[in-house]
C-alpha cells in the first residue's frame, strides 16, 4: 500500500529539485486503471493534452488551475475534480500535488490511452 502523504512530501521535493518544477510518478497501473501522484511547483505548467476517457484530478496540497474548454478553474487541497473530455492542461498557482485518476480504455473505446502529462 502506497502512503499518499509520503508520497506527496517525497515529489514535491523531487518537482523543487527538477528544472522543469515537476515530479510524477505512476503508483497504481491495473488494466485500464491508472493512478499517479503530480506535484508541481508555483508556476509550473502542464501543456494541453488529450484527455483520457475517464478520469479526476484531487488536490493533495495546494492550489492548481485547471485549463482549457471554456471557463479555468480552480481547484485547492481537499478538492476532486472529474477532468473534462476534451483538450486541457494545468497550472500549479502555489506548489502542489495532485492525484490523477484515469481509466485509460472503456468498453467500445478498446485502444489505450497514452498519458503524455506526466513527467
């Protein structure tokens, strides 16, 4: 069993540490079930990527943005967001950590889908 607070504390270290301000890491891969810890420092951004047919994103620490469609939003510790079906990115607005969860193929969507955000 992974600890999400250890894990959280260890890359937000790594994402100070990084010259691009980021750190993932892909803790839970079951079939199409994915589960990876994000952490970004202020400032940092994640570039508009596909999005996978289902998936959310829970704040662990901090305040991110989340981008693309039509209104950002903003989202803070504590928060769990499902992400949109369609193109987005995000934007750490302090150091954070997020908890990305997607199921990467569906029944009548067989092909995979490749995880570009992470780092």
């Amino acid at each position: 069993m992974d600890d999400l607070t250890t894990l959280a504390r260890h890359h937000l270290d790594q994402a100070k540490a990084d010259p691009h301000g980021r750190s993932a890491h892909l803790f839970l891969h079951d079939g199409p079930l994915r589960q990876s810890v994000i952490a970004m420092v202020s400032g940092c951004e994640l570039d508009e990527h596909n999005a996978p047919p289902a998936a959310s994103l829970q704040v662990l620490y901090g305040h991110v943005r989340l981008t693309g469609g039509v209104d950002p939003l903003d989202l803070i510790a504590g928060q769990l967001q499902e992400l949109p079906h369609e193109r987005h990115g995000l934007r750490a607005l302090e150091d954070s950590v997020v908890l990305l969860t997607a199921v990467t193929a569906t029944h009548g969507c067989p092909a995979p889908y490749e995880d570009t955000a992470t780092a």
